[in-house]
C-alpha cells in the first residue's frame, strides 16, 4: 500500500496501524448510519407523542437528517482543505453531540426536526472527512479497499442499530435513542482526538478565495469520471433511502411483523455487509469496474425480478426480506467502488471534491429516497419498482462516466490542482 505525498520531501504518515486507520474510518461512517437506522422503532412512539397525525410524516425524522447531512457537506471540504482535516473533523463532532441531545430534550415536532437537521449538518464532517483522510494516505485499489472495509464495519451499524434502538425503547422512552448518539459522538470525538492526526500536507492546503473554491467545484463537477460516478451513487442511495424510509411501514402495516422487523431488516442490511467483505478481499484481483459494473446489472435484475412480484400480488414477508438481501448483496459491491472511482481523479483537491460528491450524492438521494418513501400505499410496490428506476439511471450514468464502455477501465486525465 502506498501513501501519497506531493513529492519525496513529504514527511511519512505517523498514526495509527491499517487496522486502526480503518476503523478510525469506519466509526466516522457508523455514527452517520447509527444516527439514521436506530431512529425507525422508534418513529411510532415520537409520532404519538409529539402528535404526528400522519404515517409517512413521520419520515421527516430521516429524511431532515439526511437534508442537513447532504447540505452541509458543501461547507466543510473547503473548510478541510484550508485548516486542515482534524479541526473541521471535531467541529462537526461537537454539533452531532449537542444536537443529538437538543433532540433528545425537544418537546415538539417542528423543534425535533430542527434539531434532526442540525444533527445531520454534524455529521456531514464526518462523511467529508472520512473520504478526504482515506485519499489523504492511498489511492487506485488500495484506496477502494479501505473504503470497502470500512463500509463493511459501517454496514454493521444497520444490522445492530434498529435491535440498539429497540432495546434502548425497552429501558427508556424514545429520547435516549438520541441520548446514544450523543454518547456515541463523545466516545469517537475522544479517541479521534487521542489517536488521528493530520493528514493534510501543508503544501496541499488551499486558502479559501471565492475564485479558487468555486475552480475546485467546477473540476470536481464537470470532470466525466467524477460526475458520472457521482451521479450514479446518488441514484443508488435514493434507492436505499427509499427502502429505509419505507420499511418501518412495510413491516408493521403491510406484513403486520412488528417483532421481526429488526430481525429481517438486519438481515437485509447483512447482504450489504457480506457483499462488501468480499469486496475488500477481491479488489484488488479484479478491480473495481469489473465488480460494480457486475454488481450494478444484479442490482437492476434482482430490483426488477422483486417489483414483479409486488405487483403480481405474490409478496409475502419472506419473499420480501429474500429478495430485498439478494438486491442489498448487489448493492454493497456498488457504493464503495463508485465512490472510491468518483474520487480518484480528484487527489489534489480531495477535500472539495469530497464535498460536491457528497452534496449532490446525499441531498439527491434523500430526496429521491423521500419521493419513494411519501408513495407509501400500504404495499410494497412503490419501493420496488422504485428501485428498478433508479437502478437504470446509475446504469446510464456509469456508461456516461466511462464513455459507453463497461468492465474496463479508461485512462482519463486526472485533475490538475485548483489554482
């Protein structure tokens, strides 16, 4: 593995080993996915104490999170590219802290959401960071294999979240869910603090003028691998926000299964955490076009076979958790490559370019994902063939990215430095 510097000069990363680094990494991930799945047991109990006459607008609690979260992100790569990766990295910490617990005390709706948005703009360092520190140190293969493992470990936090967030609801009302975020950001904030140090280079850090940030944005958006790549993933993840959304919903009011509702959306979440392990291991072999591009046409076959059988009226709680793992197995060979390509190109402006991504990837999949999830009808025939759709349009994006070619990868042009 190889960590990248300007030139020989660098001086060499002094930090923690691989696998710390890895799950330094993945925790950044976690706390975004521990603050988005641990909320859907409880949706029922804060709709009916905050007087939420309707179902599906209890799906603000998510969708306002992931709101602040994609917004925000657009603030923090310039914010990290100029003062540095670990002071913008604490910042964010202490908004997801303190938000998580306004939310925790919040004695109406409109303030719980507020502060669920607040919560996300957190949270939208951690995601910045976390790719900005992960191109920080490597590159090319290597680079998709650190995203895979750590999203392995962040695909963990959705098996165990909604049984986290269950148990939590036997022991206490639904406001120490949020008390457990902010438990869990303190937690992370004192081992980032203790054992990540910076890992920008001085000579990669960028003064923020309007003009050299907006170049940065420009490069980062009009780049062909970058866009395309960008844009596929924001397809994918409306896809996953829409089942997301919509579950809570789909096992109690379609299956009538409330108690095997964290059990079978844990299974669900394990086909992403399965398929990314293996991913880790075979990426380096094969690459991440082969694997993606491959897993990409499953998704859009298993999505298509699953909407079928919505409509068909042959949808039952066991066809649904089957069919919906083997389209999430897909997925989880999809999103760290995408991501880990989008990023490529952009080494001298990671931290911008993190931020575009991640804004039009996040705000774009929740929106997408809310769409899907406000179609609610008491079946699962929105979701379904909503995940066809948005599974053809990663499909056309990718082919935009890699000029009608699949499988292979093209020798583009990497990104010159903003200046």
């Amino acid at each position: 593995m190889t960590a990248l510097g300007s030139g020989p000069a660098a001086p060499a990363f002094k930090g923690p080993g691989f696998p710390e680094f890895v799950a330094l990494i993945a925790m950044m991930m976690a706390l975004n996915a521990l603050a988005i799945d641990a909320m859907l047991p409880a949706l029922p109990a804060i709709g009916d104490a905050l007087g939420v006459a309707s179902e599906n607008g209890r799906q603000w609690v998510i969708t306002a999170y992931l709101l602040g979260f994609g917004i925000a992100q657009i603030v923090y790569g310039p914010l990290a590219d100029r003062f540095g990766r670990k002071p913008v990295l604490m910042t964010g910490l202490a908004l997801y802290v303190v938000f998580s617990l306004l939310a925790a005390f919040s004695p109406t709706f409109e303030l719980l959401i507020a502060a669920r948005v607040g919560t996300g703009i957190g949270a939208a360092a951690l995601r910045v960071l976390a790719v900005s520190i992960v191109r920080d140190r490597y590159s090319g293969r290597t680079m998709a294999r650190v995203m895979s493992l750590s999203f392995l470990v962040f695909l963990g936090v959705p098996i165990l979240a909604p049984a986290l967030g269950q148990l939590v609801l036997t022991m206490a009302p639904w406001r120490g869910v949020f008390g457990v975020l902010a438990a869990a950001g303190t937690a992370f904030a004192i081992w980032a603090a203790i054992r990540l140090p910076e890992t920008l280079h001085p000579e990669d850090r960028m003064p923020i003028q309007v003009g050299r940030i907006a170049s940065a944005f420009r490069l980062a958006l009009t780049n062909r691998r970058s866009i395309g790549y960008t844009l596929a993933i924001t397809a994918i993840s409306g896809a996953l926000f829409g089942f997301i959304n919509s579950s809570q919903q789909i096992f109690f009011d379609v299956f009538h299964e409330p108690g095997l509702f964290t059990v079978l959306f844990g299974a669900v979440a394990g086909g992403i955490a399965v398929a990314s392990l293996l991913n880790a291991r075979l990426v380096e072999r094969l690459g991440s076009r082969l694997i993606s591009h491959t897993a990409l046409l499953g998704f859009i076959t298993m999505s298509t076979i699953h909407a079928a059988v919505a409509v068909s009226g042959h949808e039952t709680i066991w066809t649904f958790a089957v069919l919906q793992a083997l389209t999430m197995f897909c997925f989880g060979f999809i999103a760290g490559n995408f991501g880990a390509m989008a990023m490529e190109p952009m080494g001298h402006i990671a931290g911008t370019a993190s931020s575009a991504q991640g804004f039009i990837s996040t705000t774009g999949g929740a929106t997408l994902g809310f769409l899907i999830g406000q179609q609610f009808n008491g079946s699962t025939v929105p979701m379904t063939t909503g995940f066809v759709l948005l599974g053809l349009a990663a499909l056309v994006f990718v082919l935009f990215a890699e000029r009608g070619q699949l499988f292979r990868a093209r020798n583009l042009p990497a990104v010159p430095a903003a200046s």
